[in-house]
C-alpha cells in the first residue's frame, strides 16, 4: 500500500486504528502537520521557507502535503532587485536548495534569481529614513516576490497536491484585453515566479510533471486594499494558467467584475471540469455564457452577486451593475439540464434593475473557432426549456424573480397562461432542496398566492422535494450598492471568509501535541459513519433501535415495527393508577414510619411494615403506560419471527430514519420508520407485493397495566395482555375527513387517543373484527382500499382527538429537525485521533447524542433511568439522577433542551415538596427521591426516604442554567426554587453543641446508599456539596439584591468539614483509617472522588487532601465493581486533578459496554435491564469536561493526553462548573 495515494488524511487514521503495524508505521502528527501549507501574509514567509527545507530534507514529506495557499497578488509591476542572502544555509541544505529550482523548471527568472529570493528572511529592508511610503512599498514589492518563489518550489516538490488557493498570480491591470494581446507579463514587462510556472506547466507542448493531481483552484479575486469592493479581474488570465490541469473539476472565485470590454474565448481544454463558482461578484452575461457553454458536462453553478450578511462587495462611486441577460443566462444553463446537480444563483439585483430579452447577447459556440458568434433564432428555439426540464437537478437556491422566470422559462411560441403557472408543477423532477432568496410578502400578491400554494402542496404533489426554504421565514438576497470608500477600519469586512483550512504555517504548542482546530459545524460523514445497521433477529434481551422526540418514543424490533417483540411506546403523559389494595387497607392510613432524629420522632417514607400492600402500592403507583403495540399481520395472525429472513436494519442518525427490509416467505418487505419532534406521532412506509396481494397488512394492538408488585419493578415489555375486560378501544368516526381514523383507548381514569392519516390518494381502511371477544376486542387492522403495494400513515398519540400531519410531512420536517439539531449545539471529532479506542469513544458520542434526544428532552420533568425504552422503577424517575440526565445539555450547547426542563420540574414539585418538609418538622421545601410529576409523591423506600444528595441539586442546576445565560432573568426563574431549597438545607442541619459546628444526620443515606444510616453523620460528599449549595444561593441572592437569610450564612460557615482520617477523606464521620479495608465500604467509594469531580470548586475541601484521596481510590476500587455511572465521575475527576490517561482509561473500558446501538449498560449486580440513559447523558458530560474544560482550566482538550495520540477538534461545548 502507497499511503500517499489516500486521498484523505483521515484514511489513514482509520487504517491505523485498525492495525498496529501500519499505526507504528505512521507518523500521523507529521501528516496532520504537513497537510496544508499557507503563504498569505510576510510572518508566513519564514514557517513556509522551514517547510520547504524540511521537505527537501526528507522529500516523502512532500507527498503529505495536499493544500496550499498563496495569496500573494502583485500590486504594481516593480523588478525584484537582487540583494544579499539574508539566510544562512549549510552547503548541503544549499544544494538541496538549489536542486529544487531546476526540478521546479521555468520561473521566468535565472535560477540564481529565484535562490535570491527564497534566501531572504525579511522583505523589509529599507529604513524608515527613506520615507514611510518608499518603506511600504519595497515590503510589498519584495514580499510578493519572495513568497511566490517558495510557493513555486512547494509546487515543484509536494507531488499529492489537490487545492489551490491562489492570489491572482499576475499584475491585474484595467485595461482592454482580447485573446490576441493578453496583457500577461509581457505588457507590464514584468514576470513573476508563480505566474510564470503556472503558464510552463499549462502549456499544452510540454509536459511538466507538476501539479498534476490538482482537482480544485480557488482565485481571490480581491488585492489586499480592497477587501469590500469588487475587484476588477482578468479571470481569463486566471484560467488560462490553470485549464490544462488534467484532473482540474472546480474553479471558484470570489468579489470580482469583469474588466470593461474584456474579450473571452475560452475553450474546451478537458472534460474533468464540471464546478463553475462566482461568489458575490458582478458579472454580464457576454462574460458568463462562454465560460458556461465551454464546460462539457456542468455539475454545479454558481453565481451570486451583491452584499449577503455582512461578506459582500460594493462597487467603486461612478461604477455601475453589469448588463445582464436572463434569457441568454437560461439558455446556457439549459446546455446542461442532465448533468446539472447544484444551482446557486443570486443575481435577482441585476435582474430588477435591468433585464435584456434582445437578442444582441453572444454566448461561445463549443468547437468553433474565432471571434464570438450570436445565436441566430433557430438556435434560440433549440434551446427552449424551463426549470422542471433540469432532470437532475437536486439543490436549488435562487431569487424569487429569477424563479417565477426561470419557472415560466422559454419556448418558441409565447406563453399566454404565465399567471395560472403551478410552481410545484414547474420544479425540477428530483429536487431535494429548494431556497428562495428575496421574497418579501405583501409586495407582490400573485407572488403570495404562488408561493403559498408551493408551501401547501409540495410535500403531497412533488415527493422527492424534502425541504422549502424562504417563504415562511424570508432570507435576504443580495444588494449591490455605490458608496465612496469608507474612511476608518472595514468592519463589516472577515478577511478570513473565504478559508476554512485547518493550519498556517506557523505551528503552535496545541498543534505540537496533536490538538486540533474546531471543525467547523456537526459532520454528516461522522454522524452518519456510526449508523446502527443490524442484520440478524433480535430477541427481548436486545436493546430496540426507536424514534421520538423525549416525550415520546416509539421502540421497533427487526421489521421496523412492534411485530414479533412487542416492544413499547412510551410517553411523558401517559400514565396509569393501579386497582387500590383489597386487603382493606387504606392510602390515608400511609404517614410514614418514624425514625428518632436528634431527640424527636421523624415519619420518613420507608415502606410500613403493618401496611405492605398500601406501601407497595405508593411505590407502584402511578405507573407508565405502554400506549400501544403497531406491528405487521400476515394472512391473518401477527407475523411470527419465524416468518422473518435476511433482515436489514439501519439507523440513519443523521435523519433520524429506521429503514428496515427483510423477506416474509421469499417476497421483499421494507419499512421505513420515522418520529415527529413537532407531535408523539410516528409515521410508517411500507412497500411490498404481499401487500398488493393481501397476505400483509398492518396490525395495531392494546396492552393493560398489571397490579404493580414487584415482580413488574423493570418491564422490559410494559403492559401485559391479559385483561381484555378491564378496559375498552373503539373506533372514532372522523366525518367526512377520508384521510383520518380514530382509536379511543380508556383505561379507568386514563384515556387517549390514537389518530391516524394517510394521504388522500392512497387511502386506507382501518377494522376490527365484528363481535370480537378476548384479545380481540383490541386488535385492529389497517389495510389498502384498493390494490397498491404500498402503504403509508401517521399514528399521533394524544390526549385528545386531533388530526395528524401527512406521513409526508413528518418525514420532511423530522429529517429536517434531525439535520438542525446535529448542526447546532456543540460537536466533536476524534476521527483523526490515532489513539486505539478513538473511533469507539468518538461511536459513544455520537449514538450517546440520538438516544438523549430521544430519550430524555422531555418537557418539565426528567427522565426514568431506562429512558423512553422501557419501565425501569415502574416509570418514575429519580430525583438525584437529574444531573447526570441533564447536565449535559448545557455543557454541550443546547441548553434549549435544559430549559425545557428546568425549574419548570422543581415548581411542579416544590407545593408537595413544602408540604412534606413541614409534615416532618423542617422549613423550606424537601425534594423526593424517586417520582413522577402528576402527584409529586415520594415513593416509599428503604433508601427513599434517608437520601439526602438530592437536596442541593437546584444551586447546581441554577448555576448550569446562569453559566448558559449569566442575566438577570436567570437568576430571577430559579428565586422561589433556590429559595425553598435553602430554607430546608439550613432548616435541617443540626446544631452539635459538643463541636460548636452543624451536622447532617443520622440517619441518611448517602450516594453510596451503602453506610448504616442510623450511624452515618457527615457525609463527605453530602456535607460539602451543603456548603456549596447555600454558598450559591447566598450568591444569587446578592445579585439579585435580596436580603440573606441569616440562617442561611450561618449554617454555611459553621458546618462541619468533610471528615478526613489519615491525611485523606473518609465517607462518614466516624470512621477509623482501617475503612479502606472494609469491602462493603470500598467496592463503591465514588463519593469521595465526587468531592473533586462533579462538585465545582467549594471551601469545604481541600484540593491537596482530595488528590490524595481520588489516587487511594483510584487503588482500592476494583475495576470489576465499578458499575453505572462510576466510570463518568472517575474521568471527571482524573482530568480535574491532572490525570488525564486515567480519565481515557475509564471511559474507554472494555468493562463499561456499549451496546451494539449504543446504549450504556448499568452493569454490576443491579438486575436493571439496558438502557442505562445516566450512563449515556454522564458519558457525554464527561467528554465535555475533558474536551471544553471547567471553571479554572486551561488550555486546549485539558482532559485529553497531550501526546500526540488524541486529536480533538470541537465546537460549541461549554465550559462545566
């Protein structure tokens, strides 16, 4: 294997992960270090002249490089003056040196010219003295010169090059050209290296061996002094030194107009080229058509003209916009209407202004020599068409006039029916994606009407079309405007818009170490590297791939739906109580059970032993209902797995789209499944032959809820069949809507509906069978009304009866949604990274990202620990997970989800959480620890009842919340939270009149839930994260300029430390350094690596003792004990006290599984079936951690090993606590 001849760096990443002896082999920061080189500015000179001689040194080098830039654009025609050397090179670096000059062949300079001018180190040779003006000057003259001539030998050595990012390489005068007389060097009398190389190696008698896998140049059309204006460009000069490369497929240019008068015959040089980009330029169309026409097969155009946000041109005062054509423009568009991919165009300013229909516009006649030629009428007629004769056409973005027109197009007789155009109609076949630049409503009522009749129909009447952009929401076209140069600093100008290159050339500590730049925006090629593809039948003990929304989720087995398993569809609101207990005991009888606090008798929620049921009952209840089982029926009975072969599933997370196909007794079957962020709707497509036939046909089925023992604490499959009498399903009749059908589930206190729809041109018929009895009573059928081998429909889950959107609809806006929601928020790829276990971490992260989002963004309540999949703790959720759910949202940017969350959940709860804190003697408001939001009880527990480490989680949440927006609101949404959770905190502690300090407990429990709590006192975690949290409500409380309660500070600054034994931190109070031999102590010891981990900064601990204490843990904790989200907060605070392989270690453990679709498992001795959504939501937020750093951090990726085999790139992540 060549490695040069990748085309991609990252392949050899990949190669290298995979195999050990290519990954010795390589030396991958070398290539990532050597991969593009840029010459723009006089500090880039030096760093490009050091990669040369390391080049020439070690000539493999050179084939690592593959992108170059050199802008370094003559701006007058001054001769380079021969100077001293300002270098001092050893004779054989000289040799080297000089070797490269006459490999790179013709320069138009001697050869000790061009070593004169690679020998000078600074192009600012002449002293202030002589004037300010001759001083700048000579630095240009001088500079121009010297980085052209590096970046000819660059070209001369690195043979892989594929993109060019050039300057204009010439002198760009303003004077009238022609073929004949180009004014290149010879007019100026001037040559210049680049220019000169570029022409040697284009010409068509000689071959030179160089730049000869070029693929893309990109000119700047722009000199350094006129970063706003249009520059005036001799691109024919430009592309005459680049057409000949044999593998050249795209050329772009940016902010220019054309030359007055400027004649152009370009010809056909080769066929490779097919990407024509002219990026917010001013251009006629006798400049535009033979460039266009002289293009064998175009691919993508571009063309846009005019200021667009900011990145814009103007032109000079007294200029004015170039003369264009439309009709001409379409005509040579229409050259290419079956190989044309991609059209931008945004030239709806020359379009009002001035639109030509003669028929004086010239394009270039392929093949014919000599002058221009203007179309006569017969080859007018030949070139009729319109938009929708563009058959591959795919991306569209164009302005609203040039639609309408480009819509109307051009025939050989007129058109008298313009106005009764149907836009859908008018659209190209395969278009994907449609943006309309321009439209304002209001201005043009027939451009209303249309545009609303696209928007309406287009999901229905034109299937490939996924998205329409720009009517709902306007987006600004491009203006072009006349202004005298501005005085002051060009500040709507980025000098840097058109690069998004990883490196200059000069290096930097981050990049020495392997750390990487952002990567610009979430990466389909990343995200969809890792789909989850399947192709063997899955049993119950596999984890379901679903879609959802984080309210709703729809779990689906090997046929894309709930066939052969009867997985779940689980929701935020569907909930369920439980028959009341028949033993004759009653809820009101339930008030706890007392335990002896501090010298009175306290009632906790602990399970009463003289009342069982009632207590069960309370734990149980309410419970999360599965809303209903949609599955395939084959000749009448529920299609078996045994009916099942060669099964095909695969995620596309990018789209958020379960494509399933499979065989039912030799005959193909495919199913594509798709959620709504918009509505807990699922939508289905079905296409088979056994459909058209019968024998298929879609199944829909209702469970019941069991009496919650605990026997039903996990449901991998929720809901049982077994009690058909005890609730009822019927049809809902739906008028005269044929499209839509209604099923009516009530189950006691609890009802929904499930509304379904199809598209009106493929309608179906929803059954049950007449006088059903037993399972039967809720079994429905949904079949085609006429033969078809096709069938699709949307199921919308609900409270209420209400009409679904289309399948259609759903499939476009999700896909589109899914698209949105991996674009925005935060990003990071580790693809490059040579480091083994990146491409599973970077897999973690990635399927880590779908599931929370569909698992757990659920709206003012936080998820149950097996998320949307199944019941885990019969659906409830606990109180101190909600960090390790949620923190995450606001580390990783998407604090939208957050706020969708909280302190909406801590209000429901905080009336039933003030009740409960007096009933038991305290102040303020006690959260619970396990439950839901409809009644805000907290079910009776062992542990329950004696957690104390949910109690502070609100300071922490609020601060997330206020670090993601720092205003004043913030602090105000989260006042009567914090407030009711301090006033308890303080409330609780118990003055130890013997210490003089406050305690915690007993009894409690701890994170741990494995100290005797009747003896456990002072926390270690418990009591330090009491500090913080009253510390940061007192915070609050001054920004917002509210009095402090006093109890409040003087609880915080008398409360016990954490206790420390032997110069290291101990659990509880109490304890003597033998502990750490004490098995059932130490096989979970978590919480003291909390004190440095999860836990921000805090008085009460003391970093020196807290290293010391995360090392001995680090010793005595079996890796085989370590179990659900231990592995999280381990990397958290190995990378927060320097140890960072330690921080890889953990979360690249072969121990802590990942399924197949990325689901973490809990692990340990817990009996919890997989999902473990905390494993996945902490795993994320201790990537954050690692990759963004935390309060206090610094550097790049401060958790990462800074030795070259992490490379991590990221965006967009926040900083944690």
């Amino acid at each position: 294997m060549i490695l040069s001849y990748l085309d991609n760096y990252k392949d050899i990443v990949a190669l290298s992960v995979q195999d050990r002896r290519l990954r010795n082999l390589c030396d991958l920061t070398t290539c990532r270090k050597y991969r593009r080189i840029r010459i723009r500015d006089d500090e880039h000179l030096n760093p490009a002249f050091d990669f040369l001689l390391s080049i020439l040194r070690n000539p493999r080098l050179g084939s690592y490089v593959r992108h170059l830039e050199v802008d370094r654009q003559p701006m007058c025609g001054d001769n380079y003056e021969k100077t001293e050397w300002q270098r001092n090179l050893g004779d054989g670096d000289l040799e080297k040196l000089k070797q490269a000059i006459e490999v790179a062949h013709y320069t138009g300079y001697d050869d000790d010219v061009i070593l004169n001018m690679v020998m000078q180190s600074n192009p600012d040779i002449v002293p202030i003295s002589e004037g300010l003006h001759r001083k700048q000057h000579v630095k240009i003259v001088r500079g121009t010169y010297i980085g052209q001539a590096i970046a000819v030998l660059l070209m001369a050595v690195c043979p892989e090059l594929e993109s060019l990012v050039l300057g204009i390489p010439f002198r760009n005068p303003g004077q009238r050209m022609n073929p004949d007389n180009h004014p290149d060097n010879a007019a100026t009398g001037v040559a210049f290296p680049l220019h000169e190389f570029l022409r040697a190696v284009n010409h068509p008698q000689v071959k030179w061996p160089h730049l000869q896998q070029v693929r893309t140049v990109e000119f700047l059309g722009r000199p350094y002094l006129s970063k706003k204006w249009y520059s005036k460009c001799d691109f024919y000069g430009c592309a005459k030194v680049v057409h000949g490369l044999p593998k050249l497929e795209r050329v772009s240019i940016d902010g220019m107009t054309e030359i007055s008068d400027q004649y152009l015959a370009v010809r056909p040089k080769q066929r490779h080229l097919s990407e024509l980009e002219f990026h917010h330029s001013d251009l006629s169309t006798i400049f535009l058509s033979p460039l266009m026409t002289s293009v064998h097969g175009l691919r993508k155009f571009t063309y846009t003209s005019g200021r667009i946000k900011g990145i814009g041109r103007f032109h000079r005062k007294g200029e004015h916009t170039r003369h264009f054509n439309a009709a001409t423009f379409l005509r040579c568009l229409l050259r290419h209407r079956h190989t044309l991919e991609v059209l931008d165009l945004d030239y709806d300013y020359q379009f009002r202004r001035k639109i030509h229909l003669s028929i004086e516009e010239f394009v270039w006649e392929p093949g014919i020599e000599g002058p221009r030629k203007p179309y006569s009428p017969s080859s007018r007629r030949k070139e009729a068409g319109s938009l929708k004769d563009f058959t591959a056409l795919t991306r569209l973005s164009i302005g609203v006039l040039s639609l309408f027109y480009f819509a109307q197009g051009l025939s050989r007789v007129p058109n008298p029916n313009i106005f009764k155009i149907d836009l859908v109609k008018a659209l190209p076949p395969n278009l994907q994606y449609l943006t309309i630049r321009g439209y304002k409503p209001g201005l043009n009522k027939w451009h209303d009407h249309k545009l609303a009749d696209l928007a309406r129909d287009f999901d229905v009447d034109h299937p490939s079309l996924l998205e329409v952009q720009g009517i709902e929401t306007p987006i600004p076209q491009g203006t072009i405007q006349a202004r005298s140069w501005p005085q002051g600093p060009d500040l709507d100008f980025k000098l840097d818009d058109w690069s998004d290159y990883d490196h200059s050339t000069g290096g930097t500590a981050a990049r020495n170490c392997g750390i990487g730049s952002p990567p610009g925006q979430a990466s389909e090629r990343i995200v969809s590297k890792y789909n989850v593809v399947r192709t063997s039948l899955i049993d119950n003990e596999t984890t379901p791939l679903q879609v959802g929304n984080g309210d709703f989720a729809f779990g689906v087995d090997n046929t894309g739906m709930q066939t052969f398993l009867p997985f779940n569809t689980l929701s935020s609101w569907g909930w369920h109580n439980d028959s009341l207990p028949t033993n004759g005991e009653q809820l009101s009888d339930y008030t706890g059970v007392p335990r002896l606090t501090h010298g009175r008798n306290v009632s906790y929620d602990i399970p009463d032993p003289d009342l069982p049921e009632v207590s069960q009952w309370l734990i149980g209840n309410p419970n999360r209902i599965n809303l209903g089982r949609i599955g395939l029926r084959y000749k009448d009975a529920t299609l078996s797995a045994g009916k099942v072969t060669d099964p095909r599933q695969e995620l596309d997370l990018w789209n958020g789209v379960i494509t399933s196909t499979f065989k039912v007794d030799g005959e193909d079957v495919k199913v594509v499944t798709q959620g709504d962020f918009e509505s807990d709707a699922v939508a289905f497509s079905i296409e088979s032959a056994l459909i058209e036939s019968g024998d298929l046909s879609v199944e829909l089925d209702f469970p019941y809820p069991p009496i919650h023992t605990t026997e039903y604490k996990y449901e991998v499959f929720v809901g049982v069949y077994d009690f058909p009498e005890n609730h009822t399903t019927t049809i809902v009749t739906s008028g005269r809507e044929s499209s839509t059908a209604h099923i009516y589930h009530e189950l006691q206190e609890t009802s929904y509906f499930v509304n379904l729809r199809w598209p009106s041109s493929s309608p179906l018929r929803l059954t049950q069978p007449r006088n059903a009895t037993g399972l039967a009573k809720h079994r429905y059928t949904l079949n085609p009304r006429s033969q078809k081998s096709s069938l699709s429909f949307t199921a919308l889950f609900s409270p209420a009866q209400s009409t679904p959107a289309p399948p259609a609809k759903i499939r476009r806006r999700n896909s589109l949604a899914w698209n949105k929601y991996w674009k925005t928020g935060g990003f990071m790829d580790l693809t490059s990274s040579p480091h083994p276990s990146a491409n599973e971490l970077q897999r973690r992260i990635i399927l880590s990202q779908y599931h929370v989002r569909v698992n757990s963004a659920a709206t003012g309540q936080s998820p149950q620990e097996s998320g949307l999949m199944n019941n885990g703790w019969y659906g409830k959720f606990h109180m101190e997970m909600v960090v390790w759910h949620n923190a995450h949202w606001v580390t990783w940017g998407r604090h939208e989800y957050f706020d969708a969350i909280f302190p909406a959940l801590y209000e429901t709860l905080l009336p039933s959480s003030i009740e409960r804190a007096a009933k038991m003697g305290w102040e303020g408001a006690r959260w619970p620890k396990m439950t839901e939001t409809n009644t805000g009880v907290s079910s009776p527990g062992g542990i329950n009842g004696l957690l104390l480490w949910q109690q502070p989680h609100p300071m922490y949440l609020a601060s997330l919340s206020y670090k993601a927006s720092p205003t004043r609101e913030a602090l105000r949404k989260w006042d009567r939270v914090i407030t009711a959770t301090a006033d308890y905190m303080a409330s609780y502690a118990w003055f130890n009149e013997s210490s003089g300090l406050y305690d915690l407990g007993p009894p409690s429990y701890g994170v741990t839930e494995n100290t005797p709590p009747s003896e456990t006192r002072n926390l270690a975690y418990e009591i330090a994260y009491w500090r913080y949290a009253l510390d940061t409500a007192i915070s609050f409380k001054e920004a917002l300029g509210h009095p402090i309660p006093q109890p409040w500070s003087t609880v915080a600054t008398h409360l016990s430390p954490p206790p420390i034994v032997s110069d290291l931190y101990a659990v509880y109070s109490g304890l003597n350094s033998s502990w750490w031999s004490d098995y059932s102590l130490t096989d979970d010891p978590r919480s003291l690596i909390m004190l440095q981990g999860i836990l921000p900064d805090t008085p009460a601990v003391d970093e020196i003792i807290a290293k010391k204490t995360a090392d001995k843990v680090d010793e005595v904790w079996r890796d085989e004990d370590i179990r659900g989200w231990g592995r999280v907060v381990l990397a958290i605070n190995s990378a927060r006290i320097g140890e960072r392989e330690r921080a890889v270690r953990h979360l690249t453990s072969e121990r802590w599984v990942f399924d197949d679709a990325g689901f973490a498992v809990r692990g340990g001795d817990g009996g919890t079936p997989p999902p473990f959504m905390p494993g996945n939501a902490g795993y994320l937020l201790a990537i954050a951690y690692m990759a963004a750093g935390w309060e206090g951090s610094e550097g790049h990726a401060p958790g990462f090993p800074d030795d070259g085999s992490w490379i991590v790139r990221h965006e967009g992540l926040l900083k944690a606590l």
